[in-house]
C-alpha cells in the first residue's frame, strides 16, 4: 500500500512535526502542499491531507486541492489537523466535498497545537506543549490502523 501525505505547516511547524511522525511508523510520501500545490497523487492508495486549523477549517491549500483534485478508483483519504482547541469537527466540510466526489474517508485524526493566532498570543499561546509524544504515538496508532484495516 502507497500512502501520500499532504501537509499545510505554516505557523508553528505542529503539524508538519505530526506527519513526520507518523510516517516514521508506517511509511509515507510526505508533501508540503503549501510549496507543491499540484501534487501527483496517481499511484497512492491513501492520501492524507493534513494540516492546521484556520477559521475553523484546514488550511486553504487542502480545500483548493480537495476541490480540484482527480482521484482514481480505488483511492482513499484521511484528514490529521492540529488545533489550539479541540472543539469540534473542523474536518466536517472537506468530508462532505469527499462524498460528493464519491471518494471514500477513512476518518480524521486531531490533536491539540501551540496556537499563538490572534487572541491566543496576546495571552502567550495556547496548548504550548503539543503536539507531545502521547499526541505523536496516537497518531502513529491511527495511521497504523488505517493501514491495518485496508490490509485486512
């Protein structure tokens, strides 16, 4: 199995420090989809878009590609977004924009990041030590049972 992962890591590196990680534990195509914003998933069974959390969404480098991209038969994606407050579902819209291109998600993985963005850095930041090693092992497991289910 082929698994790309694309990344937007704009601030404080979190979530590029996250997929690193992660594809320390299984191996990964790692794209910084801020400086390749055309990508060549062809050949990937998983795509991983992955990223900060912006306005309550990911980065717009991974909404410009979602919308834009061709996938192929058989592909299948993941969303990984790092926040200051792990309120919600900011992966919500972007699923919904899989669906309609009838591409199936295998499910989202969210852990909290140092967030300095607007408010937050009058303050010093939120969420200062993360991500850490109990949110680099989490990830790791997620993206190990991805990998597990699609082998299985």
């Amino acid at each position: 199995m082929k698994i790309i992962i694309l990344y937007a890591s704009v601030h404080h590196g979190n979530t590029r420090k996250l997929v690193k990680r992660m594809a320390d534990a299984v191996p990964a195509t790692l794209v910084d989809i801020t400086k390749d914003s055309c990508p060549d998933i062809s050949g990937y069974d998983v795509i991983g878009l992955a990223s900060g959390v912006y306005f309550f969404t990911l980065h717009e480098s991974i909404a410009r590609f979602l919308e834009q991209a061709a996938f192929e038969k058989g592909q299948q994606v993941f969303f990984v977004d790092t926040c200051g407050v792990a309120a919600c579902d900011y992966t919500k819209k972007l699923k919904s924009k899989l669906q309609e291109k009838g591409v199936p998600c295998l499910g989202a993985f969210q852990c909290r990041g140092y967030d300095t963005y607007g408010f937050w850095g009058k303050i010093g930041g939120i969420a200062r030590k993360h991500p850490n090693e109990k949110d680099f092992r989490k990830a790791q497991q997620f993206l190990k049972s991805i990998t597990a289910r699609d082998n299985g």
